[in-house]
C-alpha cells in the first residue's frame, strides 16, 4: 500500500480508526497524532572461552512506544467507555488501531499503521482557562503489542 514519490508527504491528512471501522465524523477527528514506532533492543553476548575480544549483537525484544492522540471535546463518552472496558479487565477491549496517512488531495492511502492489541492506558480532560479563546481538548494515550506498516 505503501505509495512512494520523491518529495515527501504533508502530515496534516490523515485518519484514525479506533477499532470501531469509522474514520469519518467527529469521533474519529483527531487534530494530533503522536509518533508511532517501534525499537528492537540488542543483546551483548560473549562466551567466557573465546579467542575474538569483543562481544556478539544478538537481537532481543521489540518494544513499541505509547502513542497520544489529541482531539476537540465533542461531548462524547466513546474514550472513556474504552478505557472503563480496559480498567474492568475486558480483554475484548483490546483493538486494532489503524492511522492511515492520506495524499494531498485526500483520494488515496499512501501509507497506513496497525496498531495491533491496543488499548487506552490514559484518558485526560483539559486543561480548560477562562481566559482563554481554545478549543477544550481531550487526550487519549494507547499502549499496543505489534505495529504493522503498509
């Protein structure tokens, strides 16, 4: 699915499936979207007996940070439903969340990121000021196991 060119994309274009199938509407409006990726540790190795002094690079576990994503306060209670899911324990609650980035003129997928087994480990509120004119925010922060990229 991947679509590549020689000049790069504009980040401003993309949608965001919470698991749910929907990327239209303003519950799946998200104004930000923090990086998604993904580091493999390294594991240093050497056996006591060897003549080469110096140690081995054996690959070890993948890790996958927490990604943040950032709406407008639409009156809607679907985020904390999914965390209220995730803190009862619901393992049914665990989704794939799909962030696909969208060309210029928003006809096509140009690369997409599965988050699989995802789930909210952290919903904010705010802040809210009085004085000020800004959009009330919310904020959803997701731990996942796997990312896939296409």
């Amino acid at each position: 699915m991947a679509v590549q060119r020689d000049r790069p994309y504009a980040q401003f274009n993309f949608l965001v499936d919470l698991g749910t199938g929907a990327t239209d509407g303003p519950q799946a409006g998200f104004q930000e979207c923090g990086e998604i990726g993904m580091s493999v540790d390294v594991i240093e190795y050497r056996n006591g007996n060897e003549r080469e002094n110096g140690v081995r690079k054996l690959t070890g576990l993948a890790r996958y940070p927490d990604v943040t994503l950032r709406r407008g306060i639409i009156g809607s209670l679907d985020l904390y439903q999914w965390l209220n899911e995730v803190r009862n324990g619901n393992v049914a609650a665990y989704r794939t969340v799909t962030v696909q980035l969208m060309n210029e003129d928003h006809t096509s997928v140009v690369q997409e990121w599965k988050l699989l087994r995802a789930r909210v480990i952290k919903h904010v509120s705010g802040p809210f000021n009085a004085r000020c004119s800004d959009v009330a925010m919310e904020e959803l922060t997701l731990a996942y196991e796997r990312l896939e990229m296409r």
